[in-house]
C-alpha cells in the first residue's frame, strides 16, 4: 500500500499526463524503439533476457510489433536503437550482455523484419542512453539529424527497459529539446503498454557473475 500511495503522490508532482493517443498522420510522428533485442527479450538469449515467457515482455513485444507495422504501412519514420556491446567493456552494474555480433544485440525474430524497411534508421548503441549513444565520433547525432531529416514534432517511444534505457533516452531527448537541440521536435510520448523490464531474483542473480537483483513491478 505504501508504495501505491508513493507512486500516486509522484504522479500528483510530476509533469506527466496519461491520456489515450491517436495517430492520423497530421502530425509528423516518429516511433523511436529501445532495445527491442534478443538480449533482453527472447527466453534464454542472455543474462538479462528472461529465463521463462514474460508475460510482460511479451505483450510490449506484440504492442511493439503492432506499431511498427502501422508506421511501415504508412511510411513513417521509424528509429530503432539496438544494445550492442564491445566483449571487453563491461557496464557495470550489469553482467555482460548484449554482445556485438552475436544474435543477443539483433532484433527479437518478430521485428527483424525491420532491418529491410527504407523508413526504418538502425542504430547499434554501447551505453545505457541512446541518445548519447547515437553521437558520432565527428559530434554529430544520428538521433539528432533523424529528427530534423524527418521534420518530426512528437516521437513515440517504446521499448525496454522502462526504468534504464528508456527513462534514460527519454530524458535526454526531452532535455535537448528543452534546449533547442531538437527543433521541430515538440512532445515526447511514452507509450506504456509497448514498455516493459526484466526480472532478476536474488537467487538468479547471485548465479551470475557482476548481476545485482532487479524486480519487475506491473
């Protein structure tokens, strides 16, 4: 109960609203992906990838997967941001995961399909934000030039994990659009039901070398 009434006090504090979303095209809407990867979301893929079917997971996959399908249909923008690490740089405080080259860094199955759309931008990131993730060595942003390539005035964000690489990219983007950084970029959205995080018991975790636990909360 206390921690209901926690959350209930944030969202009384917070400059968030919750509210249903219509797509019709009049404004140019982007979706940005996070980490939709084998790695964090197929059975048995890796150290953070669920260990049985998640529930969860599997509904942000097909909510995901839905999207995505409407934005092709219809030729809209589309960003996909893929976790892919170098084997000799750990991120602590996590396990290794996510390896580059190997299927943990690749879109779940269901998505591949993705990596062959024209409107669809890949990018591979070795840190937990994408947007920093996204700068080139040069300076310049993918993420960036993909907003203002596309003249787009709200992204779609969805992805996992809600409270790591998604609450991390969010804000970010919002920062910079608080600062200029992202014009035409307007309103970032999260749409919860395509978000989700994993599940790490105690007794998991201290199988495996560097994890620490982490909850899933619906």
């Amino acid at each position: 109960m206390v921690s209901s009434q926690a959350i209930d006090l944030l969202k009384e504090e917070l400059p968030v609203v919750e509210e249903s979303l219509v797509l019709t095209g009049d404004v140019k809407t982007g979706l940005v992906l996070v980490d939709v990867v084998n790695g964090f979301c197929t059975v048995g893929a890796g150290n953070l990838a669920p260990k049985i079917p998640d529930k969860q997971i599997s509904g942000m996959v097909d909510e995901t997967l839905r999207l995505a399908t409407v934005f092709c249909e219809n030729k809209w923008p589309v960003f996909a941001l893929l976790d892919s690490h170098h084997p000799d740089i750990p991120e602590h405080p996590y396990p290794p995961h996510c390896i580059a080259g190997t299927d943990e860094s690749k879109l779940v199955p269901a998505l591949q399909w993705l990596e062959n759309e024209p409107n669809v931008t890949l990018r591979c990131k070795d840190c937990i934000d994408g947007f920093l993730g996204s700068i080139e060595k040069d300076g310049s942003n993918v993420f960036v030039d993909w907003v203002k390539t596309n003249q787009i005035k709200v992204i779609l964000v969805v992805g996992i994990c809600t409270d790591i690489c998604v609450l991390d990219f969010v804000c970010s983007a919002l920062s910079a659009r608080n600062r200029g950084f992202l014009a035409p970029l307007e309103d970032v959205i999260v749409y919860s039901r395509a978000c989700a995080t994993y599940d790490l018991p105690s007794h998991v975790a201290e199988n495996i070398k560097g994890a620490i636990t982490h909850s899933q909360v619906d």
